[in-house]
C-alpha cells in the first residue's frame, strides 16, 4: 500500500470514529471539560506512527517536515509536541484535526476486563465532575448497550 492510501486508509478510520464518539457523548451527555487537556500533559502516553501519519503527510506536503523535525530535536520528548498549554480557545492541541488515535479515544473508551464483561475507560475529570453521567453510562455499558 503505497503512502498516500496508508494516510486515507487512517483518515477513514478517523472519520468514522469520531461519528461513533459524538453518538456517545450524544447518547450518555459525558464531555470534555471546556479547555481541560489534563489527559494530554501525562509524560508516559505512547502513540503509534501509523496513527500520525496524517499529520506526517499534511506537514510534508506543507513543506514543514524538516522543521519539525528539528523542534523535535530540541524539546523535551516527554511532552506531546503539538500541545500548547497556553493556546486560547477550547482546547490547547495546536493540530486538533490531525491528532492521533490515542488523543481521539481517550476518556471515550472501553475494554473487556478480567470477567468477559465490557467496562468504560475513562479519566479521573469525567468520573469526578459529571459522576452522574458517568455512573449511568456504565450501567448502560453493563446492560450491552453499544454505541454505533
Ligand atoms: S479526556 Fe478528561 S482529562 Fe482529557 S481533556 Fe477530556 S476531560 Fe480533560
């Protein structure tokens, strides 16, 4: 599979995941916190290339690859390197559209646990300060309810 099939393979998956997430916060209310970004400041996340290989493409088509490249190189790579803690606006990811799966799923998630059954994953911001939502959304998960 050649690149540019690879980035709209992704972008596809992309697309219909982030239909499926606003059927969920549709279905359940929970949302992120206006302005949060807590989650993108944890040092340890790991992401795949695959998944930013959209934004590799758009940056090389924008003939920026090179400079990014370089800023890689100077910053401390503990920090996501498209985050901006002090970028005003909603959110504080300065390549909202071309952020990565990892970024796309998180507090939007779910797992099967040690028991076969499905259980939501999601972050301490959500639980604490919508438990309401929160405490519904898994009983709805507990009953099987899918959200496609
Ligand atoms: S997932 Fe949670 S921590 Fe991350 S931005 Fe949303 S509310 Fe904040």
């Amino acid at each position: 599979m050649q690149l540019e099939e690879k980035v709209a393979a992704v972008t596809q998956v992309f697309e219909g995941l982030d239909q499926q997430i606003a059927n969920f916060q549709s279905a359940t209310s929970l949302h992120c916190k206006a302005g949060c970004g807590k989650c993108c400041f944890k040092p340890d996340i790991e992401a795949t290339i695959l998944e930013f290989l959209p934004f590799a493409l758009h940056l090389y088509k924008q003939k920026q690859a090179e400079q990014w490249l370089e800023k890689l190189s100077q910053i401390d790579s503990s920090i996501c390197l498209i985050l901006n803690p002090t970028q005003a606006g909603a959110g504080l990811c300065t390549e909202y559209p071309h952020r990565g799966l990892i970024c796309r799923l998180f507090g939007y998630s779910a797992r099967t646990n040690k028991y076969g059954s499905k259980e939501l994953v999601t972050c301490q911001v959500i639980k604490t300060e919508q438990t309401e939502a929160y405490n519904k959304t898994v009983e709805m998960i507990s009953k099987g309810l899918r959200f496609l």
